[in-house]
C-alpha cells in the first residue's frame, strides 16, 4: 500500500486542522474505509441494523473531531478500523442494555461465519478481553487489529507495524491464547 504524495499532504494537512483537509483525505480513501468497514460487518449478525456507509459516516464524524495526527495512511486505516470497531461494540452494548440479559454465548477468533442475533453480549465480551490485552501487551493488541478487524493479511499487518511477517505469525498466536484464556475464564 503505498502511501501518494496527496495523502501525505492530505494528512499533514488535517493534522493542522486545515478546512476541508479531512473531507477530501476521507473522499481520496472512501474505497479502503468502505472495504474495512465491509469486512467488520460480515462477521456481525444478518440484518445488522448499521451498514457499510453508515459505520464509515459514524467513523468519519467521530475521527474528525477528535485531535487528528497520523503518522501515515496505514496509521490513518488502523485509527479508522479501531473507530470502527468500537463502533460496533457500542452498538452490540447499547443492544444488550435494551434487552438486559439473555446468556452469554463463547466467541472464538475463526471464520465460523455471521454472529446471531444474540452475540451482542459476547462481542462486549470480546471487545473487554481485547482491551485487557492492550494493557497487557499493546503490540498483541494491534496485531489482532489489523489481522482480525482490518482484514489486512500477515504481510500488509507486517508492513503496517513494521515487523517481521513471522513476528506477526508469533504475536497473532500468543494473542489468540490469551483471549481463548480470557474468554474462557469469563465462561467459567
């Protein structure tokens, strides 16, 4: 993913709170922002009442007022799918606090397709073991991020932190245990 000349000076420019710099950074992006957002909500339950353009709007209004400053366009797309992401979990809380209750169901990181209606609370769940992991180990963290929530493969995840495509290997399996570890501890 190489980052153009505008980007950068797109970035720069939003950074310096310059006027219409971040509506032109998000519209030369809009294409990756809409693939992040696609790939968070396959894994959300059919019938999900956001949509694609809905999370990438919500994204956009919630990076825009916040402090921008971004290294790159791959620290931009991973602030982004970490909005997103929050995004959903907020949603999946506001849910659950609607409904208040109903069991909890045990989340794993694999492909076992869309979530239910009910996985509210265990997305919640996720998102807290997710957080606890950041604490512990913020790399851990942010390689989960991009592999699992970006959607970005072993080598573009490496690139974006600049490690090592075994590293990333490595770390997305000592994360994948401790929130196996974590998950199962808040089963039990």
């Amino acid at each position: 993913m190489a980052e153009s000349p505008d980007i950068a000076a797109l970035l720069e420019a939003a950074g310096r709170a310059e006027r219409g710099a971040m509506d032109e950074l998000v519209r030369v992006i809009y294409p990756d922002l809409r693939r992040i957002a696609h790939f968070h909500l396959v894994k959300e339950r059919p019938g999900h009442t956001l949509n694609t353009t809905a999370i990438v709007h919500e994204a956009y209004l919630r990076l825009a007022a916040g402090s921008p400053h971004w290294n790159d366009q791959r620290h931009f797309l991973r602030a982004a799918s970490a909005v997103m992401r929050h995004l959903l979990v907020d949603h999946a809380r506001q849910r659950e606090a609607a409904k208040r209750g109903s069991g909890l169901r045990t989340v794993t990181l694999t492909d076992a397709g869309p979530a239910t209606e009910d996985d509210s609370v265990a997305v919640i769940a996720l998102d807290d073991a997710l957080r606890d992991l950041a604490r512990i180990d913020p790399r851990l963290e942010q390689v989960m991020e991009c592999r699992y929530f970006a959607g970005l493969s072993v080598s573009e995840t490496a690139e974006a932190l600049g490690l090592s495509e075994r590293t990333v290997e490595r770390e997305v399996l000592r994360a994948r245990g401790y929130l196996r570890q974590a998950m199962q501890a808040d089963d039990g």
